[in-house]
C-alpha cells in the first residue's frame, strides 16, 4: 500500500523568490512521497522548473533554487500510485499550450485514467510519462475553449476520482480539488502572499496561517488582484480520505477542523475499551503508531514505552516500491530496545495491516528481543477493499484482510492476539460524519463510481 502525493504553492506579492518557501514546504511534506520532488516557478512573463528523482533535500541545492526567480511558486512530492517510478513521471508536469506555459501538480488518482489516455492518442497527443496526471495538463492543452480558466473547468468536469491540484501560469496560482474532496488541499496566508497546500504542516514551516480548506468541486485562482473563488461542481457528498487521518497526514496538520493527533490519540483510547489485555507495556510501531499508542496507554493505565527505535535516514516501508526493499527495509528502519522488553507482555500498536508481512517483521523482532508476549492492537479495522483514489493497493488479494479472518492474521503475524478498532469508534475518534469521509478500503463503498466505460471524449475536441 502506497501513498499519496502532496502539493505547495504561492503567490508572493513581495515580488521576492518563493522558491525557497516551495522547498520548506515540501520538506514538511516529504512523509507523503519519496520518489520525486521538483519546483516550478514564473514571473510574470516567463515559467521555468527543475525537478528530479530523490528526496528534497538531495535534489535541491542553494544555488539552483537561486536559479528558481520569479513571484509565484509551486512544486509537488511524489510516490507513484499510477505509473513508474522514473524520473519522466516526476511533477509538476510543465506543457506549452496555446493558453501559454503551464505547471501541474497532482494529489490523487484518476478512475477514467486509462479511457481518458486512449482517447487523447486516438487525437495525435504524446505523452513522455505514464501518470494521470499528464492526462490532466493535456486535457488543458486541447481544450477549444477561448478562456484559460473556462478550458480547466471542462477539464476538471472529464476527469473523475481524487483530486487535488495546483496549476501555475505565468502570473495565475490555481488550486482545485474534486467533487469529493477526497484527498486535502488548505488555503494559508503569509502577509499578503496566498499559500496551497495539502496538509496544514507544510503552513506551519513557513509561518502562514491557516485560512480554509479548498471546498470539494471548488477553483481558487490567485493573481495580481488577490483571491477569487469559483464553484464548478455541486451536489457531490464531501468524501475525505480515511486513511489521511489514520496514517497519511503528519499529526500536527489539521483536516476538515479536525487535528490529527487528536483524532489518533482517540482511536487509542478506543481501541484499549474494545481490546483490553493484561500487559507490562504499551508501545507504538513509530511513528505514526505512536499518537494511538500513547491514547491506548492513557485508557488502560498500562505504561507507554519506546521499545523500536527508527532509524530516521530510512523511508517508511510503507511507500517503498518494490516487496524486496520493504522486507529488507524493515530491518534497516527498526530496532527493539532489548532491555525495554526482555521478559515483558508487550501491546504493540500500529495504525493499520495491510499485507501483513511488516506486522509479522515486527513481531518476530520484538519476541527475538526477548518479549514473553506480543499482543498487537491495529488502531483502524481491516482493509478489506483495494483504493482507487491515490494508495496503490489494486487488488484484493494484495491485502491480508480480505483474505484471512482475523484469527488467520493472527497467527500469519505470530501474535498472541490481536484486536482491530471498529468502524463505529473510528468515526467517533475523526469526529466527522460518516458520510463525509470516503470508506470504501475498510467498507467497500465508493464515493466515485469505478467504471467500465466512461462518455466519450467527442464533445471535448469539437
């Protein structure tokens, strides 16, 4: 199971380079992808970027971020839900069209990406990577309409799943998310200058506050006269990721009004009422086990204790590309501390299972260490449904829960028991209705319909 992707930009009325302010917020992003990062920049007259494969902090340096000159800024982190992980796919995706340069960035996954793809070879486009969001910026470039921002609107109506996105013109900084609202997108301030971004952290860094969020089906567009808004679809339930709040985003970002580790911190409590067990110690796979933990540990009154320690030079696991890299990955990235549990009942909690082979590392590398016992409490329910909006899990028989009982996982992991937190306390915990969050992994139900065949593109090119 992979992640998403996230998304920086602003527009800087200082006339001062905010290249530097992209770098620090997509620093603060870098949990959300680990592959590519690349910076965009324009002003006013011309638009010019460097992006490339590896963290942001190899790929960037002091003197080709000075390169980076203009007034307005906007880059984006990647892991490759849809195609590879080559440095083609790297964004933001920067096209010449005939409404001028422009650079995207995208956060999600298109369902209609495949039909959408064929159709547009069919009309003569090529295409140098194999992301939707390609498909996206070349949706723009062929659009007949006469006004830019009418041209992305009918764009936007033809793409259908997760979006979140930033697209930059020479003087135009545009955020816009999906009907939805599937994956976050927040609106800052810093002076006067506007800030997008997709978790609030990234705000934080630079020292914007917090505005709003972008409303599902909304367009912000920033120029030299501030800030407008326009709605371009209504009627869509709101429908935010899940899983933003159980793993994804940095738990000191805020999403929908609600803090992350707040909402982490009651999943743990949660959890401890539905799966008590007798134990020494309470500890967190780290990190973003830990917030959980630590609510487990408040609830039961069982201490909470580090018994891993993170090596924080390797990636998560999590989003590593290949089953090779994580095996070996988690070995590389965590270590028990043998005399925290030498002879201890230990509960661990982690925020979810989805192949269970990290579960069953962990586990081994705890009992290996000398623990009596490993209770393992999961602070989400099983992942029973593949994701089609931007985490990579394309079939169920890639996750362990749609294919074992939790007694089978069980015993796969090797754990003396093992709880998962309800559906029912998890929604309490995000403090959100039901029906504005998107459930399918864990419920199967889809707020964006998975077609088998979508419209034709015909009325696009006429």
């Amino acid at each position: 199971m992979n992640e998403a992707c996230g998304v920086f930009g602003i527009y800087n009325y200082q006339a001062d380079s905010p290249a530097k302010s992209v770098y620090y917020g997509l620093f603060a992003l870098q949990h959300r992808g680990q592959e590519s990062a690349g910076i965009a920049v324009a002003d006013g007259e011309d638009l010019r970027f460097y992006k490339g494969m590896g963290l942001v902090n190899q790929l960037f340096t002091e003197e080709n971020l000075r390169e980076l000159k203009g007034h307005l800024a906007m880059g984006h982190v990647r892991y490759s839900t849809t195609g590879s992980s080559i440095v083609e796919n790297a964004q933001p995706i920067v096209l010449d069209t005939r409404y001028g340069r422009l650079a995207l960035a995208h956060n999600g996954n298109l369902v209609n990406a495949g039909i959408l793809r064929d159709e547009l070879k069919e009309r003569g486009i090529s295409f140098v990577g194999t992301t939707d969001s390609e498909i996206i910026a070349s949706l723009i470039a062929v659009s007949k309409k006469a006004d830019f921002e009418e041209a992305l609107i009918e764009t936007f109506k033809h793409c259908k799943g997760a979006f979140s996105l930033i697209i930059m013109t020479k003087d135009k900084l545009i955020a816009a998310r999906d009907p939805n609202g599937i994956r976050p997108l927040c609106i800052g301030k810093l002076g006067n200058s506007y800030v997008i971004a997709s978790e609030t952290c990234a705000l934080d860094i630079i020292g914007a506050q917090y505005v709003r969020d972008v409303a599902n089906g909304e367009m912000v567009v920033v120029d030299k006269e501030g800030l407008r808004s326009r709605t371009w679809q209504m009627g869509e339930p709101e429908a935010i990721c899940i899983f933003e709040y159980i793993y994804f985003a940095r738990p000191d970002s805020v999403l929908n009004g609600r803090n992350v580790y707040e909402a982490r911190f009651q999943m743990g409590k949660y959890l401890a009422k539905e799966h008590p067990v007798g134990a020494d110690m309470v500890m967190a796979v780290p990190e973003s086990g830990i917030p959980a933990a630590m609510g487990y540990s408040a609830e039961s009154k069982i201490p909470y204790e580090e018994g891993l320690i993170k090596n924080r030079y390797v990636g998560r696991t999590f989003i590593q590309p290949s089953q090779e890299i994580r095996d070996l990955g988690v070995r590389l990235k965590l270590n028990p501390i043998r005399d925290a549990v030498r002879g201890k009942k230990v509960i661990i909690i982690d925020d979810s299972i989805i192949r269970g082979t990290t579960s069953r590392q962990i586990v081994r590398l705890i009992k290996e260490a000398g623990a009596r016992e490993v209770h393992m409490r999961v602070s989400s329910p099983p992942n029973l449904n593949p994701c089609f909006y931007g985490i990579d899990t394309a079939t169920r028989a890639e996750l362990i829960a749609a294919n074992l009982s939790v007694e089978g996982i069980r015993k796969y992991i090797e754990a003396d028991s093992l709880g998962y937190l309800s559906l029912k306390n998890l929604i309490k915990s995000v403090s959100l209705p039901a029906n504005n969050l998107c459930l399918a992994c864990l419920n199967g139900e889809y707020p964006v319909r998975i077609p088998e065949r979508m419209q034709s593109l015909k009325l696009f090119f006429n």
